[in-house]
C-alpha cells in the first residue's frame, strides 16, 4: 500500500505541473508568457532575496527559480538576486529581516516561525492530515493562499508557496526503528513545534539541532536518529553516508510547502504588473516542483536502497495508531487555545470534507491515484 501511494503521486505530479500553467505542454521550464507586455514606462526594480536555506541546497534553486521566472515575466526588469542562509542573516532571522525591510523578500518555511504562532508550521507541513497534492489544490482551490495571506498579514507580510511536495523521508537513524519503544531510547532531531509536542507526550527524547550540522551529529553520535526533508534534500547532506536505517512513513511531516514572504510596504510599491509576474512565478514554481521533487525523490531513495545499503523499516501498526491519535489530540488542544491556528486548522478540515470521500473511492483497487508495477 505505501508503495502504490507513491506510485500514484507520482503521476499525479506530473500532471499537475502542467495544469499550473494552464495545460501548456511546452514546459514553463523553458518557456513563460511576459506578464508585462511591452511597457517601456515599467521601472526597473532590484529587490534582495534572502534565504532559509544555503547556497548548496535543492531548496535553494526553487529560490533561484522563483526569481528567474519573475525577470522572464518582466523582459528582465524586475530583478531578485538571491542570497543563501548565512549570507545576509540566519535561517532563523529571516522572518524578522523580511518584516523590517532589511530585504524585500526571501525564501522561507513557514514552520520555522512556529516560535511566532504555532498556526505557521501547520501552513508548511502537516503530520497525518495534507498530502503534497493536498497542499497543491488547497493553495489552488480551497482557499489556501487567503488564509496564508490573513496570517502573514497580521505582521503585515505577504506570503505565496512556490513549492509543495510530498512526505519527507522518514527518520533516519543508526538503528533500526519499528516501535514508540525505540525512539524512547534515542536522542532524535525532530523539526517542528507540534511534532515535538507529540513526541514529548510520547516520551521522545527530542534534541534540537541545525539542518547544517544533522551529519556531523549522526556522525559522532552526539544524536542517535534524525530528519531532514525528502530523499534527494536529505542526499545533498548525503544523510545515507552516516544513517544507515530509514523508517516508514512519515508520520511527523507528511508534506510540505516552502514560500516566498514579502515585505507589505515593497509589495505595495510595486506595480500591479509586477505583483502579478510575481504571483505567477509563484504559481509556476508550484506546479513545476511538485512533479521535479517527486522525480528526484523517487531517484534517489532508489539509489539508497539499492546502491549505498541503506535499510527501509515501518513502524508497526499499533504504535502507529497511537501516534495518531496524539496527533489529533495535539491539532485539536491549539485550536482550542489560538484562533489563528484555529483558522488554518478548520479550513484545512473542510478541505478534506470535499475532497476525501471521492478519494476514497479511487483509492480502491489503484484506480485514480495510480498503481503499483511488476515490469521484468
């Protein structure tokens, strides 16, 4: 079942980033449309990109995408350059440099503001609730943006993803893991503010470490088991090298989205031709790396396995069940408490409302969401 469930996204992803440019079958790769006409009276307009991620990174280049398409959009006169994590401020001061002005924008992941409401990590990544193609058509068609844009706007940011993709890898680790039992006996890097607080509830010993420095902790044992993001990012940090077991599924971070958030004073300085190249290329990178991540992805945990001896592992059902049931207990004690995540959380909820009961119906027999093969 779980490898039939990546088999269908994977179709689906490739069929996505085509209508999210409106079926044009060129590619928006190498081909997109000058939102601006010929307007020669258009000012030429130079913004800083920040970035939460380094220059190395495969999150990095949907940055660099992003501010590629928005000078194609513009003949070349809106022009973003971007700046990696570290070269103008921490990942964990992007949010603050953004909204000061010190950039204009920058590439962030809205789980990384969870210290500033708990409703931002919910807006970047899910445990058991989205899908990557959950988060593709909510931001599309079920309101997503607006109420992304209502939360930003509260400390008055713009925001647009401009990548959704599917579940991480799993928790990689030195060990084997099949049970709550042994992460109790690890020390785990787990990102998240609500994923921590499953784990605590589940007596996780959580340890906080920097994406940059996940290797050289596994590598010394200073943690026993960790996370990053899908197969081919946690490759870059070649995680496979120094964890050698990989646990199934995702159950902490089951999609994610990365964005562009903009400073509001230079979103409201632009011209409307511009704030519309830009949310284009933020359409456009949407649709594109749904089906790129799903691609490389798919590659490189083949590679893994079949390559550089890494061991796959699933938790067993029971405890799997359980960990379930803390999640929903988790989701439903902040919306309790915090309206915003309470805003996020129910939109969410009427999303599924519609969509999961024909879901159910093509998920029988792999019709719908695609199958799993058997080829010599």
């Amino acid at each position: 079942m779980k490898k039939k469930f990546l088999a269908l996204l994977l179709c689906l992803a490739m069929a996505l980033s085509l209508s999210a440019c409106g079926g044009q079958t060129t590619g928006v790769m190498n081909q997109v449309t000058n939102t601006t006409g010929s307007n020669d009276d258009l000012p030429v307009v130079k913004w800083k990109m920040a970035s939460t991620w380094g220059s190395g990174n495969v999150h990095f280049t949907v940055d660099q995408r992003f501010s590629e398409l928005v000078s194609q959009l513009t003949n070349g006169k809106f022009q973003i350059t971007n700046y990696g994590e570290g070269e103008i401020c921490a990942a964990a001061a992007v949010f603050d440099t953004v909204q000061d002005g010190t950039v204009q924008c920058a590439g962030d992941w809205s789980g990384y503001w969870a210290g500033k409401d708990p409703a931002f990590e919910i807006l970047s990544t899910t445990m058991n609730l989205f899908s990557g193609l959950d988060y593709y058509v909510w931001f599309e068609q079920g309101g997503g943006i607006e109420v992304a844009q209502e939360l930003y706007g509260q400390y008055d940011l713009v925001w647009f993803p401009i990548l959704c993709h599917f579940s991480e890898s799993g928790i990689r680790s030195s060990k084997p893991i099949t049970s709550i039992a042994d992460l109790q006996t690890m020390k785990t890097r787990l990102g998240g503010v609500m994923a921590g607080r499953v784990g605590q509830k589940l007596g996780f010993n959580i340890t906080t470490v920097a994406a940059s420095e996940l290797y050289e902790s596994l590598q010394r044992g200073v943690i026993d088991a960790g996370e990053f993001s899908g197969p081919n990012a946690d490759s870059t940090l070649k995680l496979e090298e120094v964890a050698k077991y990989w646990v199934e599924p995702c159950w902490y971070q089951s999609s994610g989205n990365n964005g562009v958030v903009i400073n509001k004073a230079a979103w409201d300085a632009l011209p409307a031709e511009y704030q519309l190249a830009v949310e284009t290329a933020a359409a456009a990178c949407r649709g594109e790396n749904l089906a790129r991540y799903t691609w490389l992805d798919c590659t490189a945990a083949t590679r893994m396995i079949e390559e550089e001896g890494v061991t796959v592992t699933y938790m067993n059902e029971d405890d799997l069940a359980t960990i379930h049931e803390t999640i929903t207990e988790v989701y439903e004690e902040e919306a309790a408490a915090n309206p915003n995540f309470k805003m996020v959380y129910d939109s969410m909820k009427e999303y599924c409302k519609v969509v999961d009961p024909y879901r159910e119906m093509l998920n029988s027999g792999g019709y719908g969401f695609g199958f799993n093969h058997e080829f010599e």
